[in-house]
C-alpha cells in the first residue's frame, strides 16, 4: 500500500505516517520526536530557512525506509559517538540546507516495528566535533548511556 | 489458547531475581512482569501496562527495559532476538541503579549482541 498522507508538525518535521503498524509493508512506520532543543533552534529561525528545513526532512526521512543508502548518503558525523558498554549510537547529522545541520537519532523497534527520529538540534554547517560530541553526550545521557572519554 | 512469547533465560536470571528482590510482593510483582512479557495478546497489541517495556533510545542494538515494579524501580533488562522473535532476559537491575543503563550492560557486556 503507498504511503498515506503526510502532516507537518507546529515546528515543520514530520509527525507520522498515517500507515498502520507495518503491517501493509516491509518497512516500520516512522514517527518523529522534537526534543526542546530541537524546537528551540527551529523557532529561530527565518522562515526562509524553515520552510527549507521542513522540506528537506520531508524529503530525507522516507528515503530511511525506502532507500537507506541514499539517506546515509546526505547524513554524517564527525566521529562515531564512543558509548560504553560496546554500545552503537545512531546519532548523525543531516545536511539541511548549504548552512544548516540537522542533528538526529534513529531508532529501529523491531519488538514494536517502528522506526522513530528523535531531532535534537537545528546546527550550523560549522559545527566542530566538539560541539557534536557535546550534543551526543546530552542526548544519550538524557537515556541513561555514558559516552567513552 | 493462544501460544505465548517465548522468553529465554540464559543467565538465570529468574534464579537472581529469586534470590535478590528484596520481598515477596516483589517476587509476585516479577511473576505478573514475566507473564504480560510471555503474552501474546500484549505483543499483537503492542501494550504492556504493567512493565511499560520500551526499547532504550538512541542505540542500534534492541535492548530493551521492563519494570517489575515501577514504584521501587526493578528493572529486567531483555534483548529481542530478531531471527527467532524471542526475548531473551539479560539482567535484573536494583531499585537505585536503574538508571544507570550503561553500568549495567557494561557489567554483562558478553550477553548482549
């Protein structure tokens, strides 16, 4: 079945697909989650650059389900987040627009058979490994996890 | 009747549990834990009131947490085996350490994939 609607939350991401549980597809549905961060950086912006962050997201999410190499092809991190325990973090950095970075993590529920985005800053491109570790350490801290020093 | 989830206790972690939680109304607490984690009705659903069993956020691997009780805060701590669609129990975490997701893994590291 194709995709259904799409709806466009106050602060411009997706909010879901209104596609039921996964089990018209192969592929989870997606829902995304908008951290305070995320929401305050978002409402700083021009409209110029909102409008252009919501259709970038509007345009990169689906390719998570549909074509994943091509997402990862528009994402990227400085470093591999280092947690403890071997754990694997999926926080990356998506190019929004020419000057703005996008900071996200995914996560795949093969138990509830969702896939879930949580935003978690609006960046500009010049963001430095530092300031990226310190928006992972924030992030997975926030869910009890420790990065590696 | 309905077949349940499989639940798998490698690491004798029910024996922990048995010999660890520090009362018997934690001990039935485990018990009702343990059979909304085996029902199936609360998998098709996708509801489990009692554990509130969620997946830990923002890792690649699906470990997952349940409470036994939320109150004193026991958590089981599970990995789902995506081949074989069970949950496999992995550790049993104390009231005070239950946030303290990565010393708990570290401590086990071997039994997660």
């Amino acid at each position: 079945m194709p995709h259904t609607a799409e709806h466009s939350s106050p602060n411009g991401a997706l909010s879901s697909r209104a596609r039921s549980r996964g089990r018209e597809a192969d592929t989870p549905p997606f829902q995304v989650e908008e951290t305070s961060s995320y929401k305050r950086d978002f409402e700083r912006l021009g409209p110029g650059d909102r409008a252009q962050v919501r259709k970038r997201l509007n345009f990169l999410l689906p390719l998570f389900e549909g074509d994943r190499r091509a997402f990862f092809a528009h994402a990227s991190r400085p470093v591999a987040p280092n947690l403890a325990g071997g754990l694997t973090s999926t926080l990356y950095i998506l190019r929004a627009t020419p000057r703005l970075r996008v900071l996200l993590a995914y996560d795949l529920d093969p138990l509830f058979e969702t896939l879930t985005f949580t935003l978690l800053r609006v960046l500009s491109h010049d963001l430095l490994e530092k300031d990226f570790l310190k928006a992972a350490e924030a992030f997975h801290r926030t869910h009890g996890l420790d990065l590696k020093k | 009747m309905a077949q349940p989830k499989g639940l798998v206790d490698d690491y004798g972690i029910l024996m922990q549990c048995q010999k660890i939680l520090p009362s018997d109304r934690h001990r039935l607490k485990l018990l009702e834990a343990l059979a909304e984690l085996e029902n199936n009705e609360c998998h098709a659903r996708r509801e489990f009131p009692k554990t509130r069993l969620h997946k830990i956020v923002g890792i690649e691997e699906a470990v997952y947490r349940a409470d036994i009780d939320k109150m004193s805060g026991w958590r089981l701590h599970l990995q789902y085996g995506a081949q074989d669609k069970r949950l496999y129990l992995k550790d049993v975490t104390a009231g005070k350490k239950h946030d303290d997701v990565v010393g708990t893994i570290k401590a086990r590291r071997e039994r997660y994939e």
